[in-house]
C-alpha cells in the first residue's frame, strides 16, 4: 500500500492522559506491594504483622487513589 492511501491511525488520548495513567498505574502497583506477605509458614504461629497499618490503612488508600487517578486520565480532556 502506499502512504497516502493509508489511513494514519491516531491515539484516542493524548500524552497527558497516558502520563497521568502511569502515575496512577505506580500508585496502584506501590498499594499492592505493601499488601503483600506478613503471613506465616507455621499454621500455629499467629504473626501481628498481617494487621499493621500499612495492610489495613495505606495500602487500600493508595489502591483507591490509583484507580480515582486512571478515571480522571480516562475523562480529563480527550482528543476530541
């Protein structure tokens, strides 16, 4: 095919958009990894550090401030 008869495909968001979707994706991923471990290998142990602040309080927070972050990426000024 030749250049002029294809049809440039063009990006439904423009680079602000994909860069405030990347803040959000890191907010996200930083949430879940402060979700993981504090489990133990031993059924009879019981380890306090599943409930310390950062599973309970600032993990589920940085998961939400994630997802509010990709809707405003989603609806903050699209190309029209």
């Amino acid at each position: 095919m030749n250049k002029n008869t294809q049809e440039q495909s063009t990006f439904l968001f423009g680079k602000k958009n994909y860069i405030i979707m990347l803040i959000g994706i890191f907010f996200i991923a930083i949430g879940f990894i402060f979700m993981v471990g504090g489990g133990s290998d031993n059924p009879e142990v019981f380890n306090e550090e599943i409930y310390n602040w950062q599973r309970i309080r600032l993990a589920p927070t940085l998961v939400i401030i994630g997802l509010a972050i990709e809707i405003y990426a989603i609806l903050v000024d699209p190309k029209k």
